[in-house]
C-alpha cells in the first residue's frame, strides 16, 4: 500500500478561525485490505480508532506547531505501514492583559 496526506500541505499554518476546524484527507493506494484500518496520527498520537475513511477533521488544535501521518493497522493493532511525517503550525491571536478593560 501506499498512502499519503493530500491535505494540508506540509508546513501550512493555520490562523484564529482556520485552526478551529482543520480539514485532513488522505490518499491511499491500492484499497485498504478488508482486515485494514486507517488511523492519523496527531503528534505521534492516533486520532480515534481508526477505519476505512480517508477524511479526517480536527477540531481546535493548540497553538504551536504539530505533526501529521498516516497509519495502515491490522485489526488487531499491528502497524502495517506509515506515511511521512508533515508538520503544520497553529497561530493564535492571544488577548494582552491590561488592553484597558
């Protein structure tokens, strides 16, 4: 198999509004086997259980800057495979205090 991130592009930032939501789809070839899963992988940590959708979305991700891949599992957790590693930053409007309140 062969799978890879389509989006976001690595590197990309992300500002305010855009982090809130941040769309990840992914590629794989060929198919996933019957007995494969596909997880993202979120610094090195996986996002949910892992299945067969290419789609993913991330919701309000910290600031600063973070880690994208792809996993083929077996179904009973074994990694089969992984993509490369693709960092992609979060920026944040962060309110100074003393803003005369």
């Amino acid at each position: 198999n062969r799978q890879s991130l389509i989006e976001p592009a690595p590197e990309s930032t992300f500002r305010n509004q855009a982090a809130e939501s941040i769309k990840v789809l992914a590629k794989v070839e060929p198919s996933l086997r019957k007995n494969h899963l596909l997880l993202l992988l979120l610094d090195g940590q996986a996002i949910g259980d892992g299945g067969r959708d290419t789609t993913f979305h991330l919701s309000r991700l910290d600031r600063g800057s973070h880690t994208l891949q792809l996993e083929i599992r077996s179904s009973e957790g074994a990694t089969i495979e992984q993509s490369n590693i693709i960092p992609i930053y979060v920026h944040r409007t962060v309110a100074k205090p003393g803003n005369g309140s």
